[in-house]
C-alpha cells in the first residue's frame, strides 16, 4: 500500500529520468506542472539527518523541500542542481590547481557549516559533488550522513565509498569531523591526478593521514591552509631560493676581498718610506729627510688639534678609509623574544553596521552574518581587547577578503587582498582600542563571503587565533518551501 507522501509526490509530480537504482536507493529527476526541476529519493535507510538539513540553509548545500519517514522508506524531495559532478569533469583529465583549490575551499566552508550544526556526511567523493557553471559548488547525497555523537566508541552503520573513506569509517573508531577531511584529501588527489606535486601536496598529504590525529582539527583549519598555501609556495619555491643564491654571492665576494692582504696607502697614493736614518729617500721624484717627516708630522697634529669638538664633548674622530672601516666589528642584532599569547587572549567585538548590534566575532558566526545585497560602503567599529598579561607592540588587525572586492578603504596599509589596521604604537594588558574603518563599494562576488581577520603584532610569532566575519547576498537565501 503507498504511503501519503508517495501518494502526493507521484500525483504531484511526474517522472523525467532515474539517475540511480539500486537495492536500497533510487533517484530520479520528476518536474512539477511549471515544469520545474527537481530531485525526489527514495531510500529504504532511516535516521538520516534530511529533516534537520530541511531547516539549515547554506550555498553550498542543496535545498531540501520535502522530508518523510514512514514505513522503513525516506522520501527526499531536493532541488535540482544545474551543473556537472566533478567525477565527469576529472574524466576528461585533472583539473587545474586553481580550481582545486577553489573547490576544496567552498567545501570546506560548507563541511565547517554541517560540522557546526553536528551533521557528518561521510560520503565526499568527486560524484557527490557538482560544479555549476559560475563555479559554486554543491555537496550532494547525504544518504550515508550521520549527526555527531561523541560518547560513541564506533559508527553503528559502516557506509562510504572506498577509496575515499577513512579507516576509521569501517568500524575501527568513531568518524567525526576529521573523517570528512580525509575524503575531502583524497577527492582533491583524484582531481589533480597521479602525476601532480605542487603547492597543495602537503595538505592532501596532512588530510590523508592515516591517524586522524595527525589530520587537520577542523575543516576552518585546512580552509586556512589551502588560503595560505600560495604565498607559502612563492616563498619556497622562488624567494628562498633566490635568496639562497644572493647569500652565496656574497659570501663568496666576502671572502674573495677577505683575503687580500691589507694595505694602508691605497694604491693611487706612493706610501711614504720611513727610516731610522738620516739617509735621504725618495718619494715621487722628491727628496725628503727624516727632520722634514718630523716636522711634517707635527703639522698634521697642530691640524688636528685645531679642530672643534663634537657634540658629545668627545675629541675629533679622524675618518678612516675604507679599508680601515672593514676592520670595525659589527654590532650583533638584538634577538626577538616573541610572548606566549594563547587562544582566548585577544577578543575582538564587532558592531552590525545593519543591526547596530555589538557582537563578539567567533570563528564562523552564520547566525549574525551580514546582508549585503549590492555594493556599497560598509563602515564597521572593532574592538581589540588585550586579556593577557603582556604588552602588545604595533598592534593591528589583520584582514584577508575572501570572495569580496572593495574600490578601496579608509584606515588601512594597503587595498589590496591582505590589509593591514594599525592599532597603536602599544597595548598593555587590560587594554581595549576602538577602530572605525571604511570599505568604499564593498561588493559580494559570491553569495557567501567572508573577512579572515586577525590581531598581529611585532612581538607575537603567530597570530593566537583567527575569526571570520561572514557576509551573506540575500538573509535566509533561497530557502525551501515547507509542504
């Protein structure tokens, strides 16, 4: 006998294609009477967590507008994707790095979204995942998701892909966050193909650590890495080689002049010979005696007597030549002794320019984003609170736009992708400052965006923590209907 949702979704509803069936599953693309596309499951698993991603919005992920439980069957109706999955396109060859990389972020973004509501998907592959064509991406088939307990000692159900999914996911430990990571890695190794090693090696490397400990915590984390890993490359692979070769020329200069032997007179002047005797000698065609050396030398003194003294009250120095500058040791460089700022020791608040509301600023704060429909200057106030027990030198705040684009600013270093907010010359412990800065024609080139921002400083080795202030196109984007 059919149950009430089948009953209303078939006579709703009317069969396009099947894109999968089996056993257990299928999927199949059906259009309503405004011939609008949509995706309708059917899987004979239950306890899946479609109905609390029903009331979760994200770019990422696709909407769901129908749940159902009944009778051992899920009925899923989601909306339909325009687009192609990434296993397809990989079909045709690896991808370019850069769309890798771009890719693996808007996962990551939307892994660190369904890791924060306890949602693990347990299934990333590069089928499970669709490019459309402006680039955005979406993570599909939560057929073998799972909300997070952290009592578990191990997964009740062991589903996945091989190839993909972790050795924890078959019942060796319990899958968490770490585990999406892990597929994630090696969805990235299959895109970029067997023969690739670049810049982004060492985080598929990281992420596809047999011992999840070794992996990334989070997927913010390995979001970081993948932002970071660009420069990190430049600096490795260009600047310190260069570098490396400017130091050795160097050296090898030092040392070539090191060795000559050391001459008072340089040898555009005739040195003079000096003798114990009375004996005349020769000096550029002239004959001088001792007697005339002598009263030579004492003219010299009277010269130098008859100059003033310094500033300092100390006698005349008499310059000294190159070659008797080289001599001087240098002065060591004073060593920098970095603090031990932890997590928690900066805070940063934030007021809503929309709201007005006063917000502490977190890692990844959905909830409080900011509506920026269209391009316009956006004026924000931050706070810098210094909890520790250290001073701060040059403090500033960091930020880094992340899918957002601004004509240019008022209180920064630069305009460019990574800006610099000078605080103060110091910060004692204790200590809050207020900032006002000014982005002229802030513009979303993505639906979702963000500022990665942190506090640095000229005595702090690495930034203790990193916050993102998110930005949202439209409040409660394309949200679902509710049957």
């Amino acid at each position: 006998m059919a149950t009430a949702a089948e009953t209303y979704l078939h006579t709703n509803f009317t069969p396009v294609r099947t894109l999968k069936q089996t056993d257990t599953a299928r999927v199949a693309i059906v259009t309503d009477a405004d011939k609008t596309f949509y995706v309708l499951k059917e899987s004979r698993r239950t306890g899946l967590p479609y109905q609390q991603l029903q009331t979760l919005q994200h770019p990422a992920l696709p909407h769901i507008y129908f749940v159902q439980e009944e009778n051992g069957v899920t009925t899923v109706l989601e909306e339909y994707i325009n687009g192609k999955n990434l296993a397809s396109l990989a079909a045709a060859g690896p991808l370019p790095e850069q769309q890798v990389q771009d890719i693996a972020l808007q996962v990551c973004q939307a892994l660190t979204f369904l890791h924060a509501h306890k949602i693990l998907h347990r299934d990333i592959k590069p089928s499970n995942i669709i490019q459309q064509p402006d680039g955005r991406v979406k993570l599909i088939d939560f057929d073998a998701a799972r909300t997070l307990h952290e009592d578990a000692a191990s997964d009740t159900r062991l589903l996945g892909t091989k190839g993909f999914a972790p050795p924890e996911q078959y019942g060796f430990a319990q899958t968490d966050a770490r585990s999406d990571l892990f597929a994630l890695g090696k969805t990235m190794a299959v895109l970029l193909g067997p023969a690739y090693h670049g810049r982004l090696t060492p985080i598929i490397r990281k992420a596809t650590q047999i011992d999840a400990a070794k992996r990334y915590p989070d997927a913010a984390g390995m979001a970081r890495a993948l932002k970071h890993s660009t420069w990190r490359y430049r600096v490795l692979h260009y600047v310190l080689p260069a570098a490396a070769v400017l130091l050795l020329a160097a050296g090898g200069w030092w040392f070539h002049y090191s060795r000559q032997p050391f001459n008072l007179f340089p040898a555009s002047s005739a040195a003079p010979a000096l003798t114990n005797s009375s004996t005349p000698s020769q000096t550029a065609g002239k004959t001088t005696t001792v007697k005339e050396k002598k009263t030579a030398a004492a003219d010299v003194g009277k010269d130098q007597e008859a100059l003033p003294p310094d500033k300092t009250g100390n006698p005349p120095v008499k310059e000294t030549t190159p070659a008797t500058a080289g001599a001087a040791t240098a002065a060591p460089r004073p060593q920098v002794h970095y603090i031990p700022i932890r997590k928690g020791d900066l805070a940063i608040s934030y007021t809503n320019p929309n709201t007005g509301r006063t917000l502490p600023l977190r890692l990844a704060d959905y909830d409080n984003a900011i509506i920026l429909p269209a391009p316009r200057d956006f004026t924000v106030t931050f706070t810098v609170t210094n909890k520790s027990a250290y001073t701060l030198k040059h403090p500033m705040l960091v930020f880094y736009k992340d899918r957002l684009t601004a004509r240019s600013s008022t209180g920064l270093d630069r305009n460019d992708k990574l800006t610099n907010l000078p605080l103060a010359e110091q910060m004692a412990p204790g200590v809050s400052i207020t900032t006002t800065i000014t982005f002229h024609q802030l513009a979303l080139v993505n639906p979702v965006a963000n500022f990665l921002i942190f506090v640095a400083a000229d005595d702090l080795g690495t930034a203790p923590e990193n916050f993102y202030l998110i930005f949202w196109a439209q409040k409660n984007q394309g949200k679902g209907v509710n049957w």
